[in-house]
C-alpha cells in the first residue's frame, strides 16, 4: 500500500490500478484519499508540491485536489503559512469509528479495568498487514506524546501487539509480513532478523502472550495478547508496557501476565 520517497513512506498511486476493472471504482476518491494519507507519515506541513509528489499527482490535480479537500475541511493551511496539514474534521471522521466499531466499544471497559487493576498502560491496537494502528490508549503516569495518540503505528515484527498477531499466524505469513516491513532498528534491541521474530513467536504461542523488551524504547516492556475475530484471525491484540526501571522482565510477567490473558479471553464475548 505505501512506497518510500526520500525515505519517507507514502500512498501509492498504483494500487488503484488493481481495481481497473471494477466499474464502481471512483478513481477521484482514491486521488483524495492519496492525498491525505501522505500526512500519515509527514513531520511537518507539507507543501502543495511535496504533496503532489508523495501522492503521484502532478501539480495540478494535487492543486485541485487540495482545494476541495481545503474548502470541505479535511485539509487546513499552517497557522505559520507553511503548508497543509490535516483538517479537524479528520478527528470527528476518527472519532465515528472508535464510536462506532463494535470491537472497540466492547474493548473499552475491559481496558479501563485492566488499567485499574494494574496501573500501567494499556492500549488496543489493530492489524494492518505490517503494522498495527493504536486504537485505545490509556497511559500510565509517565509516557512520551507519540504514546498517548491514537491512530499511532508501530511495526507488527517487535511490538507487543504485534507479535502476538503474528503468533496466530502461518510461518509463510509471518515471514511475508518481516520481508516487507521498514526494518530500521528503533534501540540496540530491536530485532532485524526473522530468525529473533521467529524465535519470539514461538515462545508467545507457548505461554500464550508475547514479550517485547527494549523493542520500540529502550526502558520499556511490553506484553501483548492476540484478539481475533469469528473465524480466528487476528483482528489485533491488548498490550500492557511498563518501565524496566521499575520491573524486571520476570517480574513483569509473573505480575501482570494473567490479568493480560484474561482480558483478551474477555474480548471473544464480543462475537
């Protein structure tokens, strides 16, 4: 779905070309929709050239695609003049799926018990082929900015949430998933090959939960626990993350671990 311009992983034009012979297919919309998914990984405004670019348009479709995107609300200018960023009625958009997404809303109070009774993070993430999109966040007394946001991804091969969705999987599909994933280490720890992702997967579907140490921050624990939906493929998975400045990984684990598996137990009520 993405390709990488400079480094930077944008919509690619091309998959509209599979839907060729669909005669329902709009191609506009997938125009608008390649333009706002190129802020997806922007860290900054963008202009309507870089947009153009990320998004394969040449400069007069971004243009116009931009102004009808800017007057419907969903693309506003930088206060600083700048360039584009997304518009709030992204959020509203957002805020109707988490709303209205029957997983989610199961989710939500099993979460908030699970954050209660143990006083870390707790998030819910869904899968999306190579990464997993954080849907619920509930964080704990001391987190980053990026930790508290939700529609944040990480990779699926080292997170928590991840490898427990991958445990569920084929070794075909897994290693499908790793061959294609941005593999650039976030800490020393990070694995970069698939036998590490392999090895983890294993364990995870012996103990029945996953185990990431320094994987995406270097004090940081994570465990996650696989949710799947009626025909058993994984939807995305619960993790809990805690500081390895307070625990140790065992301690960790043998603590939080059964309340972990309980609540992803709990989700299957939701089918």
């Amino acid at each position: 779905m993405f390709r990488e311009l400079n480094g930077v992983p944008a919509f690619d034009p091309q998959e509209a070309e599979k839907f060729g012979n669909d005669p329902l297919f709009v191609r506009a919309a997938a125009r608008a929709v390649a333009v706002m998914s190129v802020f997806e990984f922007a860290h900054k405004p963008l202009t309507l050239n870089e947009i153009g670019e990320l998004a394969g348009l040449d400069r007069s479709a971004a243009q116009r695609m931009v102004h009808t995107l800017q007057q419907l609300g969903m693309i506003v200018r930088d206060e600083q003049d700048r360039g584009y960023l997304p518009g709030r009625r992204v959020l509203t958009m957002a805020c109707s799926h988490l709303r209205m997404n029957p997983v989610l809303r199961h989710a939500t109070p099993i979460l908030l018990e699970l954050r209660r009774r143990t006083r870390e993070r707790v998030d819910m993430s869904l899968w999306d082929d190579t990464r997993m999109i954080y849907a619920l966040r509930m964080p704990s007394k001391h987190e980053i900015f990026t930790a508290t946001l939700t529609g944040n991804t990480v990779p699926v091969y080292c997170t928590g949430g991840g490898l427990a969705v991958l445990a569920h999987l084929p070794d075909d599909e897994i290693a499908s998933i790793f061959e294609r994933s941005d593999r650039t280490p976030f800490t020393a720890d990070t694995f970069t090959t698939l036998d590490e992702v392999m090895a983890e997967v294993t364990r995870t579907r012996e103990r029945g939960h996953s185990v990431a140490v320094s994987q995406l921050l270097r004090h940081e624990i994570a465990m996650g626990a696989v949710v799947t939906d009626h025909s058993n493929r994984p939807l995305g998975a619960i993790h809990l993350a805690g500081s390895l400045d307070e625990h140790t990984p065992e301690e960790f684990q043998a603590k939080f671990a059964p309340l972990l598996r309980r609540a992803a137990h709990s989700m299957r009520d939701y089918r």
